[in-house]
C-alpha cells in the first residue's frame, strides 16, 4: 500500500520511513517502498554497504581466493604441474579487494539514485525525540521526522579490557584492509569465525600465525568432532593454536609485542609483530538517542525484537546485527524481506526461518539447523549419518579430499534437523540440504534423487544414505 497524503505541502525534510544505516537490510527496503510510492530517507554517516562490503564478506572473500591460489601453485606438483616459487604479493592482494569493494559502493549508489521519491542522506543519524505521530532524528546538520523508523546501524568489533591492549595499533575487522605491510608474526585473538578465516589467509600469505582462544576449542558453536577437524587442517598448515588460554597483558617494545597468557597450566608470553583482535562483536545502538523515544538496548546493547522485527515502541523497528540473533548478511537481507512484508504486505513473513551459514576457510564449513548436541539434548531420537570426502571419487579426482559430511535427522519423520559440510565449496553444497528443510522434505528424497556424478553432491547423498 501507498501512506495517505496530507492534502498540505510536504516538508522535503519529512518521510514516509527513515532507514538508520545503509548496510544490507537498509538499502532493498528502502528501495522497494520509494517504489511503491513512499517518501524514504537512508541515512548513512560513512560508506554504503555496511559491514559486508566494506571490510567483510566482499574484501574478504576476495583475498581468501588469493591465499586459495597461492596454496594451489604450492600444491601443483601433486597434480603434475612444476611451478617455481610462489610469492604473494600481499599488497596487490589487498589492492584487488579494495577494487572489488569500490565497484560493489559505486553498484550500490546507482541503485540507490534510481526512485526518486528515495534520498540518500549523509550523517551521523539520532533520535531527538518524537511529536505525536512522526520522529524527529537529526543526520548530520538537518533535522528529519518520519512516521517510521527502521535501524540497521550493526556493529563493531568487541575490544576487550586487558591491560595495554589499547597502547598498540591493532588488527581488527574494520581496518585489516588498509594494513598493507604483511605481518611477520601474527598473533590472533579469538578463535570464532573470523579469527580463523584471517588465520589461514595471513599464513597462507606468509604470516606466522597463532591463533589465542579462551575455550577449550575453536568454532566454540559446533559439534566438537567438527571443530577439531577444522583445527586439525588448520595445523596441518602450520597455524598455531593456544586453547584454554585467557590474555592477561600486553606490552610493546623494540623486539615487538609481548601477549601474557594465562592458563590452567600457568602462564607464557607469546611475541608478535601484529595482533588481530577478533573476539566478537559490539552493536551500535549506543548512541543513536534512543533514549529520547523510550527505547532501551539490551544489557549486550542489541535492540530487542518481535518475530515482525518491531521494537517495543511502536512505528520502530530494527534489522541486521544490531537486533540480535543470528548476524549474517544473508539474515540482514531477508530481514528487509520481513519488513516489506509486515509495512506494505501482507504481514505473514516473519523471522521464523532456517538460516544457514558458513566458515570460509579452506576447506569450507556450510552449515544449517541444529548440531548433534543440539538435537539429542532437546530429548528427540535422532540418526546420523556421515561421509568422509575421501571417499568420493570427485574429490580425489580434484585433490579436495579433507574433511566431511554430517548429517542429522529426526529418526520417525525422517525429516533434517541439521547439517555440517566440511568440504571444498562447503557454502555451496549445503544447499542441497537447506533447500530440502526449506521445502520440508526428508533425507530421503534427497537419498532417492540421482546426482550427476562424479561430483561433490554425491558425498551429501552418501551420507544421507549412512542414516540407514
């Protein structure tokens, strides 16, 4: 539907909707409703695309395939093929990203220069308040109100408190990309989802590298015989792990940085010449003047919810990161799908939904649905089947033979709870299982259908067929 107009002027600093923040929910939203006839603003205090495109996803992906080349050349004679020495040269490498990253802001521009009811304003957005039906929030020096506000701000990168850790210039998810020298001796803080992807880019660029995890193991939300087989190849290229311990200190000096550790065992001092801090991350809701409308983050500052993506005061809503739950891009895009849903649908999408994701070492983890610990605790008699990947003729024949599939299902319907794919193009063959659960298939259709073979797929299907 089109919001009624009032049959005065309209004031050009007065929308139909304000979206906080232009990162992937913000902008398909924003774009659908000026389609339809809405007066929107999106407000944006530095660069389009939030984080994703501009120093995750897209620069990321980018010099992983990089460091996948290069591991390549180093593998060649396997395959027959002599190749002399391969040297990275790390700084076209991340030239090659930033290039990919400028293309893919100026592709968002355009589309946003398309509706012409949709105008792109620059600034730090904040609420002042609100007058009867609209809210007043200032971007920059201009003063806008709005009937309805959306906030996709997302977050930042969690620093933690230890001592010294802010007297050095350290690596974090926001600024990696503009560090063109390659560290000598990498020390990584978190052993989550980013810390061991730039871990096995650094190295395979050169990088020695140590990855610092407070838990007892990496991938602290996967099934244990996943993790280690993740840190297992890891290793296996020589990146370092230190499980179980918690960084108390830092220091810097003319030999580098000095890390105290301290763990069960006692304490050690690691040196670096660079440390990445990826120990999670931060929403930014803390300061957006959401107390002048009422409205209060939670205690770990995400902005709280409905399944509609509405907040508790009403005509605000929140998407991406900063509301919590699951924080993937391909979740803040389809957030923006709940959202046209719910302002100018017909209401019935929600955030009840199946969300998969990935790990984008190498080889890839894809994931979707519950992990094995998850399905057995919550009491029901599952099955599980698994499919080591060099069992199957496509990876030997391609030399991709490391790790598996890992599948779980519901043991009387049949139906998929979960699945772990540990293989080359991980994110991609999860699919296969995602779009079945979507479809709310079982195992067995995916088991009964013929696959092309040789092919990676098969590996899914052989282990759907390991459930019998």
């Amino acid at each position: 539907m089109t919001p009624r107009r009032r049959a005065s002027r309209v004031d050009p600093a007065d929308y139909d909707l304000l979206v906080i923040g232009a990162g992937q929910a913000g902008p398909p939203l924003a774009i659908a409703l000026a389609r339809k006839g809405w007066r929107v603003a999106i407000a944006e205090r530095k660069d389009l695309g939030g984080s994703c495109v501009n120093f995750g996803c897209t620069p990321t992906k980018a010099v992983i395939a990089s460091a996948r080349v290069a591991h390549l050349a180093r593998r060649a004679g396997s395959f027959g093929i002599r190749i002399g020495t391969v040297e990275p040269d790390f700084g076209a490498v991340l030239a090659r990203a930033r290039g990919i990253v400028h293309q893919s802001r100026i592709g968002l521009r355009e589309s946003l220069a398309g509706p012409p009811t949709l105008q792109l304003r620059t600034g730090h957005a904040r609420f002042l308040g609100r007058d009867r039906t609209r809210f007043r929030v200032q971007v920059g020096d201009a003063v806008l109100t709005a009937a309805k506000v959306v906030i996709d701000t997302g977050t930042r990168s969690r620093i933690p408190p230890v001592p010294g850790l802010a007297g050095i210039d350290f690596h974090t998810a926001e600024n990696w990309l503009d560090r063109p020298r390659l560290p000598q001796r990498l020390v990584v803080l978190g052993g989550g989802y980013t810390g061991l992807e730039m871990a096995q880019f650094y190295r395979r660029m050169g990088s020695a590298v140590t990855v610092v995890e407070e838990g007892p193991e990496i991938a602290a939300r996967e099934d244990p015989e996943v993790a280690l087989a993740l840190r297992t190849i890891l290793e296996s290229e020589d990146v370092a792990f230190r499980l179980g311990h918690r960084l108390t200190g830092v220091s810097s000096g003319r030999d580098g940085i000095g890390l105290s550790l301290r763990s069960r065992g006692g304490t050690e001092t690691l040196s670096a010449s660079d440390v990445f801090v990826a120990t999670g991350r931060r929403p930014n809701s803390d300061d957006l003047g959401l107390e002048t409308i009422g409205l209060a983050p939670e205690k770990d500052g995400t902005i709280a919810v409905n399944r509609r993506l509405a907040t508790r005061v009403r005509g605000v809503f929140a998407a991406g990161d900063v509301r919590g739950g699951p924080m993937f891009t391909h979740t803040a895009w389809d957030d923006s799908r709940v959202l046209l849903s719910q302002l100018a649908g017909d209401r019935s999408r929600t955030t009840d939904r199946i969300v998969p994701y990935a790990i984008y070492t190498d080889p890839q983890l894809g994931r979707v649905g519950e992990t094995e610990a998850q399905a057995r605790k919550s009491g029901r008699k599952v099955r599980v089947g698994r499919f080591e990947l060099r069992e199957n003729g496509k990876a030997r024949e391609i030399g991709e033979t490391e790790g598996f599939v890992k599948v779980v299902t519901d043991a009387r319907s049949g139906r998929i709870l979960g699945a772990s794919v540990l293989s080359w193009e991980g994110a991609e063959l999860v699919h296969l299982l995602v779009d079945v659960m979507n479809a709310g298939g079982r195992a067995a259709d995916i088991r009964d259908a013929i696959h092309v073979h040789p092919t990676l797929a098969e590996a899914v299907q052989s282990a759907v067929a390991a459930l019998e």
